[in-house]
C-alpha cells in the first residue's frame, strides 16, 4: 500500500499507478475514497476518463465503482471531486487561521 499526499495532482506513487494502467499490467485501482484518488473538480474526471479508456477500474474500499460510461456515473464522480476540493480548501483556510492566531499570540 502506498500513500501520498492528495493535494497535489502530480504525485509519484500516482504517476506510477497511471503508468501501469497505460501499459495494461493492472485491471483496477482501490482507493480508500474517491475522493482521495484526486483533489480537484478538474483532476477526478480527468483522470479517471485516462483510466476508463484503458479498462482499468477505479473502486473504492466501501465497494463503490463509477462508470463513466454512464451520464449517472460522471455526475457523481464530478459531485465528489467538487466536495472533496471544497473540504481540502477549507482544510487550508483552518491551517492558515491557526497559523495567523498562533503568530498573533507570539507562538512560531
């Protein structure tokens, strides 16, 4: 199992797994969301549209599969990218407002 950092769409242990997808020496992709496989409204599709054209699968550990093949399937990959950009931005603005009260409190 590898794990990365899911704020970043250029990961290694990703480019990896996409590599291998091109190259047909994998059939399936599990992840433990969705969600974490990428971080934006615009990476998700995109990458899981590389991954379908390939025949590769991409499931998660809940038993969840999206099929882009299908208008129900990209509606849901698209709601879940859009949450999953939503919770990592306000992530960032919780880390900078701590960051801001610790320094206005004197504390690095």
């Amino acid at each position: 199992m590898k794990t990365a950092s899911g704020t970043k769409s250029n990961r290694m242990e990703r480019s990896k797994i996409i590599d291998l997808a091109q190259a047909r020496k994998i059939e399936a992709v599990l992840v433990t969301e969705l969600s974490r496989w990428g971080r934006s409204t615009q990476d998700l599709p995109d990458t899981l549209n590389k991954l379908s054209g390939w025949k590769v699968s991409v499931v998660a550990m809940s038993g969840l599969t999206f099929e882009l093949d299908t208008p129900h399937g990209r509606m849901m990959a698209t709601m879940l990218a859009g949450i999953a950009q939503f919770e990592q931005e306000l992530i960032s603005e919780r880390v900078k407002t701590g960051l801001a009260t610790a320094r206005a409190r004197g504390k690095n």
